[in-house]
C-alpha cells in the first residue's frame, strides 16, 4: 500500500493514495508530505481537533521541526489556525513589506520557527471540522490565483481519509475490546444487605467525577463487578470499560499489555499491538490486583496518570489518551509502601477515593439471591431446569464462613447442578460439599485418578479439581470428551483446568 514519494505531486493519484490508506499513524506521516506538494511548500503540519479539551494536537509534521513536536497540544482559539478552525474557511498569509502578518502565533510556527508565506485550510466532514493543515514557505514562487483552491481540494481528501482511518481504528479497537472481554469472568453485583447497598451508594457517588478510585476487599467480594458499576452510570458509561489482572500476567508482558508495543519492539512483536490504556481511550480501565504491578510498571503508570499519555514498547512517539482509571486490590497496600513493594507516590496517586468491599460472610442476606442467580444461569447453559433451595439448606449457605467469598459460591451452585439431580438442594447434599471445621483435608496430586471424586473432608477447591481429574482420566485426557462428561464447554474445562494447574506445561496452582 505504500506509495512512491514522487507520486505525491501529482495530486488525483497521491490523494486515491492518501484516502485507501487505513492505518491512522502511517496515513498521517502521508498526508503531511501530500500537503506540501500540493500546496508547493517546504513544510506542512496537520493539527487534530480535541473538541472535549479545546485543543488542537500536532498530529504530523513535514519540515524541520519534526518528531519532537508531534504530539504538541495548542488552545484551539489560537493563532491563523484557531481562526480556521471556528471559521471554517481557509486562508493564505504573506509576507507584506518584510514582516508577516501579527495573527502568527506558536501553533502557526510547528511546522517552521521562520515563516514567511503561511497556506491554511480546515478538514471537515459533514459539517464536522477534524482539524486544520498548515502548509508554510513556498519553494522559490510566489502563490498563484488557483493555488489556495487546490490545497483546499487536497484537504478535502485528507479530511475523508483521516475520518475513514479513524472510524476504522475505532471499530478495530472496539472489536478487541469485545474480544478481550468475552474472556472475563463476570458476576453479577447483588446488593440486598445494607453493607453491600452503602458501597454501591459511594460507587454511584463517585461514578460522576474523573478521580481515581481504589477499591480495596478480599477475592472474589466483586470488585470488577463494582467497577463496572461506576462506569455504567459514570458519563463514561457509552465509551469502552477494559479489565486488567495485574497479577495473572508475567512481568515481562505487563507493560505491552498497559502501553501496547510496536511491531519489531521485541522477539514475536509481528505487528503494533495496543495497550490497554489505548483500548479504553475516552472510558474506564479497570486494574485489578494492582498491588501485584512490578516497581518499573509503576513507575510508568504513574507517568501515565499524571500526564494523560503513554509510549509504546519499542516507539517513540508520546500518545495521548483521555481514561479513568479504576484500581483495585486485596493486599495491605500501605503495609506494601512501608515495605518498599508498593511506591508511596503512586499509592497516594491512586489512593483518592476508596472504598471497601464487604467479605460475604458480612452480608449473609446476599446469600440466597446469588446462589439463585448461579443456579439459574448454569441452568441455562446447561439446558436444564435450574434447581430450587430448601429452607433449611438456604440458613445453612448463610451460616457459612465463605472464604473464597462470592467465587466459592458461585463455584458450589456449579457443582450442586452439574453433579446434582433435578430435586431441591438440601441440607444433607450441602454438608457433602461444604468443608468442616477442623477437618483433615487430603490433597489430590495431579498425576493421582481416583476412583471417582471424593467429598466429605474435602475442600470445594479439592474437590472440583478432583472431578476435572477424574473426567480427564474417564476421556482418556481427551478434552472435548472430558467437557462432554461434566456437561460444558470445552473453553470452560480450559478455564478450570488452568485454574487448578492442570493444562499441559503448567505449573502447579496453589489453593486460593
């Protein structure tokens, strides 16, 4: 795709160039030099509007100044280009009697310190204006009558190929997004205990600011779930919401994953990759065990928070992103400070707003109505009819401790309709699964088969990973056919099976 630089002056096939170009960073570097040949200049610059910030950003630059001053930001009233910009029309500026018009400001200079001949058009789109081009200094002539009239048909093309890159680049973001998504593994917030509805309270309290928020409870008391609460009912709300575990990621992945990285930043880097601050640009990106971030992604994310823009792995070039980031952790993260773990500026960075996320076991009365909602749509993937609850069995799920807090539950409603009948759950199935107090609990080895998988003594956590054993050794460890004995899909045998550290390769899981 790319195109021969000596194509650019002639304007019909640089332009059908410029506009099938859609890759917004390349095509931007493109249409900078195609400004300048059609204008007949020395030097072009194109400026992007930022309409929420009232700036314009140099976004590409053909002349001396370059690469430091891409990135730039300028108050979208200043200069002939500010005037282009609200008025919608384009200009030319001279030289008269050795000094140039006052009107020059810093924007109108980017592209050259010295200015004597200034060319400036806008780029709209259905009445839409995208931004501005300056093109300065002409080579060795003066302007000619049609001159003004050709640069502004080369800025038409440009402003349609810049609106196709961009809505391109947004539909390429948002699909990965969904992708990235789809993998999460989401539960639904109920709140109907009075600690868990004052929580929601402070979160719908804060959702309408831009600040920073740290929330702070054990695993699995829903946090994501209430991240995503915020940025449901925060202005935020239409743009994208993207996830990130700190922690389940290697510390050599983590910055790609934040930053993004550029193709050839490092071995396998095929192509550019964006990160996850670009993913969420103009929404919420929440971080997850943020605790567990190494001391040099700290170092960066608190460059991030505080200057609004990231590098790439492997580039050069700053990018500026507009994201409301949501924190979250279940570590003592002051205790981490004292420690030398956590960088005390950071957590003061991030530490603006928290909240604190009851256990479960603190808010019994939210009990039932989630193992009826897990009941139900594990029922649903299933195909069953979900399963009811007894009296007796429901006082029993309250009076239980729930250390592993809503994903303990929601992993025993899993288990109480896969491995269960069609009847109600009853107190005696309860005890079977639930683990008691002081009871010796006996470790399955991976490579060990048992005969068919034990309860009683042992825990929840031991005894779903025995049955994923037991299914794998009946299916002879064929996966499909594994997933096909305990009735779900394969990508969800996947999940548990990486879980409890028994897919091919991998290290062994430690209980949590």
């Amino acid at each position: 795709m790319a195109a021969d630089s000596r194509d650019l002056g002639r304007p019909a096939p640089a332009g059908d160039a410029v506009a099938s170009f859609l890759d917004l960073d390349g095509l931007l570097g493109r249409v900078a030099a195609y400004a300048c040949d059609a204008a007949g200049t020395e030097s072009s610059c194109v400026l992007l509007h930022d309409a929420d910030a009232h700036e314009l950003i140099v976004a590409a630059i053909n002349g001396p100044s370059g690469h430091q001053m891409r990135g730039r930001r300028f108050a979208d009233g200043d200069g002939v280009a500010g005037r282009v910009l609200k008025s919608k029309q384009p200009c030319v500026v001279t030289e008269i009697g050795g000094h140039l018009d006052h009107a020059l400001s810093a924007i109108d200079r980017v592209a050259n310190a010295s200015v004597h001949f200034l060319m400036a058009a806008p780029l709209v789109v259905d009445e839409r204006t995208l931004g501005v081009v300056e093109a300065v200094n002409r080579r060795g002539r003066s302007a000619d009558p049609g001159d003004l009239a050709t640069f502004v048909t080369c800025c038409n093309v440009i402003a349609v190929a810049v609106e196709n890159a961009s809505l391109y680049r947004r539909l390429s973001t948002e699909t990965e997004v969904l992708r990235r998504s789809r993998q999460d593994d989401t539960r639904p917030l109920v709140a109907e205990s009075p600690a868990m509805r004052h929580v929601i309270a402070q979160a719908e309290r804060a959702a309408a600011g831009r600040t920073t928020v740290l929330l702070v409870g054990d695993t699995g008391t829903g946090k994501e779930q209430l991240a995503r609460r915020i940025h449901d009912v925060s202005p935020r709300a239409k743009k994208p919401f993207v996830a990130l575990n700190c922690g389940a990621l290697p510390e050599g992945l983590i910055e790609s994953e934040l930053f993004g990285h550029e193709k050839g930043a490092f071995t396998g880097a095929d192509r550019r990759h964006l990160g996850r601050f670009e993913l969420a640009d103009g929404g919420t990106l929440f971080l997850d065990e943020i605790g567990e971030l190494p001391v040099a992604a700290q170092v960066k994310l608190l460059r991030v928070l505080q200057e609004h823009e990231i590098t790439r792995v492997g580039g050069a070039d700053a990018v500026r992103v507009d994201v409301r980031v949501i924190a979250a952790t279940h570590r003592d993260l002051l205790a981490d400070v004292r420690a030398g773990r956590f960088r005390e500026d950071l957590y003061f960075r991030i530490h603006v707003v928290p909240i604190c996320l009851p256990s479960l076991r603190d808010r019994p009365e939210d009990v039932l109505p989630l193992s009826l909602l897990f009941l139900n749509r594990c029922a649903r993937e299933l195909g069953r009819a979900a399963r009811t609850i007894t009296p007796e069995a429901a006082e029993r799920l309250r009076a239980h401790g729930w250390p592993g807090n809503v994903r303990e539950l929601q992993n025993l409603m899993e288990r109480l309709m896969v491995l269960g009948d069609d009847g109600p759950i009853r107190t005696g199935e309860l005890e079977a699964l639930l683990p008691r107090e002081g009871a010796v609990t006996n470790r399955v080895s991976r490579g060990s088969v048992p005969d068919g998988p034990r309860t009683g003594d042992l825990s929840l956590w031991h005894q779903e990973k025995s049955l994923l054993i037991d299914a794998l050794a009946r299916a002879g460890q064929n996966q499909t056919r594994a997933a096909q004995v305990l009735k779900i899909s394969r990508e969800q045998l996947r999940t548990r099976m990486k879980r409890y550290g028994l897919l091919p390769g991998r290290a062994r899981s430690s209980e949590s």
